[in-house]
C-alpha cells in the first residue's frame, strides 16, 4: 500500500482526497451554520424568548469541533493531534467569523470565512508531519 506514514497511520490517496472533501465541507457547513445562528439571534432581538439561541450557537461549535477534528483524523492525524488542530481551527474560524460578521460588517462574510479558514487549513493538507510535528513539540513543551 502505497501512502504517506502519519503518526500511527499509513494514508493512501484515496483516504487524504475523503479527509480532504471532509475538511472543505465541515467548514462550509460551520460557516453556514454560523450564519443562520446570528441570523436566528439577530431577528429573535433580545427578548426573554431567546434563550435556545445561545444554546444553539454553543451546539454549532461544538459540531464545527466535530466536523473538523474527524476530518484531520481522517487525513492521518494522530488523534490527540487531530484534537488539537481541529480545535485550533475551529476557534479560528469563529473568531474570523465574529470579525467578518459584527466588527468589519463584510458583506458577503460567509464567503470570506470560507475562504480565510480553507486558507488556514492548507498547511494540514500540504504538510501534515510539519504541522503533527509542531504540535507534538507544543504538546511536550506545555505538559511535561
């Protein structure tokens, strides 16, 4: 089997091409669901009948963690790995979104998400063992 030796995981290109089209679709998702979130919020006003909004924003990103953590085990990531950098993405691309959305007021700032937060995923998809790499030696320097 020809591939790519990943942490634990030998990856086929077959395998990263799903992982791939996996982390592509989980950030469109994400970025769209926090959209229809802040729109939710945003014609609910903020009268006592709202509280499922919050509720509702704190499942998006708790999905969007979802989404994007198994998308980088797919692509090969060990799995405290892929934990770290799915996190890492996801706030990343929440902050963007909050940025985009609320402070620079973009006009089509779901789009921009999408394209900052594929854009910050590159170096998963063109150089995972840099990237488990970096984030091993993180893990070592913080925890031991």
């Amino acid at each position: 089997m020809h591939g790519t030796l990943l942490g634990l995981l030998r990856v086929d290109t077959p395998t990263r091409l799903v992982g791939t089209l996996a982390l592509i679709a989980g950030i469109c998702v994400y970025a769209m669901a926090l959209e229809a979130v802040r729109r939710a919020s945003t014609n609910a006003g903020d009268t006592e009948g709202t509280w499922y909004v919050g509720y509702t924003r704190d499942a998006t990103n708790g999905l969007g963690f979802v989404f994007l953590w198994l998308a980088h085990f797919v692509l090969g990531f060990p799995l405290p790995i892929a934990l770290v950098v799915g996190s890492g993405l996801t706030l990343f691309a929440y902050l963007a979104d909050y940025l985009f959305a609320r402070v620079l007021r973009l006009k089509h700032h779901t789009a921009v998400l999408i394209a900052v937060t594929v854009a910050a995923s590159l170096p998963s998809l063109f150089a995972p063992s840099v990237v488990c790499r970096s984030v091993e030696q993180l893990l070592v320097r913080l925890f031991s």
